[in-house]
C-alpha cells in the first residue's frame, strides 16, 4: 500500500504496518499522507458511481472490503429560507455515512492481519464496522452505552459482533474498551482515531466537488460530535484545492445539540482546543452526544481555515428539524436532523446570499433511532 502512518506532532513515521490507534510515541492523533494525489475527470467518469472511483487519491488495499459503497445524491430541499442541496448519507448500506470510514479501517486491518478487534460506540460506527469485519472474516467487540438505540444494537449483532452495554454516558463505554482491551491481543478499532477511518471521509468532499461539476459549494453544514464528517470534508476539500480542482475552500457550519456542546463553547471562546464539556445532558441527537472528540484540535483548526462556524441547536429544534424533514421526504435519525435548525440559526445572525450553493449532510437513517422516531411521530408537530 502507498502511502504511509505517521504522527504530524513528533514525526514519527509509523510506514503502513501498525495497527497503533493513535502515536505511541507521544499520544496525539496519527495521519495518512500519500506521496500525491490526483483527480482526473474523464478516468473517474468512466468507472462505476461508488467511492472507490477515486483511487489515485486514496490508498490502494490488496483486498479492499466493501458492500458497494454508493456515490451518495444531492437532493434539494428548501429549508427556511434556503435552496439546500441534502447529501443523503443514510443510503449507504448499513444506513449511515460510517460506512465510508469503515471500509477503509477494516481493509487496512485485514491487510495487517489483524484476527480479533474492539471498538467503542454510540451505536452507528459499531453496526456500521461490524458489517465490514464481518465482510472481512475479523472478529469485533463492540462497547456501547446501554442508551443505544436498540436498532444499532441489533445491526451489531446480526453481523456477528459481540456488544458489550455498559451503564451510564457514553465515556464509560470507552473506559470499559480500554480495561478490557489490556491483554485481550486484540486491536482497537477506533473511528474516533484511526487515521484510515478518516481516509475514507475524504470521499464525500470529492462526490460533492464531482456533483457540482467538480467545483466546491459555498457552505457545508453537517452534525458534529467527534467530527469525522467535517474533519474529512476539510481534507477531501484541501486535496482539491491542492490538486488545483476547485479554487476556494467551502465555509464547514458545525452543528452540536445544546445539552452536549463542547465544540461550538470551545469555538465561541476563541480557544485552540476543546475542554470536556462541563454539563453534558440527554440529548435526542445521540451520535454526536461526546463530551470531548479525539481530534479536537483538528476539528477547530478545519473549522477555522474555512472560515466556517460552529452553532448549538436546542432539543426542541432537534424535534421540528426531524419533522421538517420528515415532511420534506427525508426520514432521518434526530442527530441528522440537527442540520435543519442549524442552517437556519446560521442564516439569521450571518445571512446567506441568494444563490449560494448549500450542502447539508444528513448522515443516518431513521430506522435507526425508530423507537425515538415513533414517538415523535405521534406527538404533535411542532410549527417552525
């Protein structure tokens, strides 16, 4: 495989043969840099509509593990005032944009021998990985609060992997990983950190900028708890505008629910990393409820050189954004739906010029969160 793992703080240069989660010189997140990246049109035009069609800018796998990975549609969709483009993620087959992440870790770990994995997850990272290293012939564990909505549990389980539910918020499941994880021989599959997982991320910045006739969109505005989307849209969008493809960088708007919101208080006050959030609550939106992402310091830098923004949205909001939605076609898990308050909030205190092209990512499928969903649907619907 070209390309190699390597630590941007101390750099070390791991080559492509760990299986390390994060520097096990110094403990900071680790990237994947490959010696060049390039985007010819007419060659990618002529192969089929997946996320591989790419492949002079991704990594090259002896045996790539997939479940045919759509490009994803660009759907319209008028939000308040605003013309918005939906890139509708849940179409990917375990229902939710993880899929793009999880196709290239578990190759990268099939490709490195691993046997046996762990992970830790709100639910649609795990459902979504346990699809592929079933795929893959790896064993998975997977340690999730016992909050998690009981379709993600039962994807896990379908495919083959073990769940471990753990009481209490979600960073308990991760402690529960870390204790287990000591001399079990297994490797930590984490999409918070792997370096491989965001490689693949990179690809719905390039089915954007190809969608648009390969230029970049003004705004892209997507829910955020560890903040792998937006992460990923910045590098995939970097390597356009690097490769000479687009000319500008789009502005990333990151949404957080209010009740667990320690990426927009970080931003807000102007800080270059981000403390655990000092209240977290129950909130509706639980794919983005982390108290603290692995990649902080990452996702302000992403933020930031783009100019972009980052914006809180109540419970209430969550709720009229997945009836919205649902009302607009769409039958979205309540963390994708924090999306439609989120432009909206954006729009009034920094208004956008008609005209504008508008991206909005809705990430997961509704049957996801169906219990949560059910009940919404028969409570009356809010008016925006």
């Amino acid at each position: 495989m070209d390309g190699t793992i390597l630590c941007d703080t101390c750099n070390t240069d791991y080559g492509t043969s760990t299986t390390a989660h994060r520097c096990p010189a110094c403990g900071n997140p680790l990237s994947f840099a490959l010696p060049e990246r390039s985007f010819p049109a007419e060659v990618i035009a002529s192969r089929a509509a997946h996320m591989w069609r790419y492949a002079e800018a991704l990594p090259a796998f002896d045996e790539p593990i997939s479940l045919g990975e759509p490009v994803t549609p660009l759907v319209p969709v008028q939000i308040g005032a605003l013309k918005v483009l939906a890139k509708c993620e849940f179409q990917m087959p375990s229902g939710s944009y993880k899929d793009r992440g999880s196709a290239f870790l578990a190759s990268y770990l099939k490709q490195a021998g691993v046997v046996e994995a762990m992970e830790d997850s709100s639910g649609n990272a795990g459902a979504s990985l346990a699809a592929y290293m079933a795929r893959g012939g790896m064993g998975l564990t997977v340690f999730c609060p016992d909050s998690a909505s009981a379709g993600k549990l039962a994807q896990i389980q379908l495919h083959g992997a073990t769940v471990e539910k753990i009481p209490g918020a979600r960073p308990r499941a991760t402690a529960a990983l870390m204790a287990a994880l000591e001399g079990s021989g297994a490797v930590y599959a984490s999409h918070s950190w792997h370096p491989l997982f965001l490689e693949g991320l990179r690809t719905m910045a390039y089915e954007i900028a190809e969608q648009l006739d390969w230029s970049a969109p003004d705004y892209v505005c997507c829910p955020v708890g560890g903040g792998s989307i937006l992460i990923g849209l910045f590098n995939g969008f970097s390597d356009l505008l690097e490769a000479g493809v687009i000319e500008r960088m789009p502005r990333l708007i990151a949404v957080q629910a209010e009740n667990v919101s320690p990426v927009c208080d970080a931003f807000a006050a102007g800080l270059d990393e981000v403390p655990p959030a000092a209240d977290p609550q129950p909130t509706l939106a639980e794919g983005i409820a982390l108290v603290q992402p692995a990649r902080h310091q990452q996702l302000l830098h992403a933020l930031r050189s783009s100019n972009g923004h980052a914006i809180a949205v109540s419970e209430a909001d969550i709720v009229e954004g997945v009836h919205a939605l649902g009302r607009a076609g769409f039958f979205v898990e309540p963390t994708s739906a924090v999306v439609w308050k989120g432009l909206t909030r954006f729009h009034e205190d920094y208004p956008i010029v008609d005209g504008s092209t508008i991206v909005a990512i809705l990430s997961g499928h509704g049957l996801k969160a169906s219990e949560k969903l059910a009940q919404l649907a028969s409570s009356p619907t809010p008016q925006p």
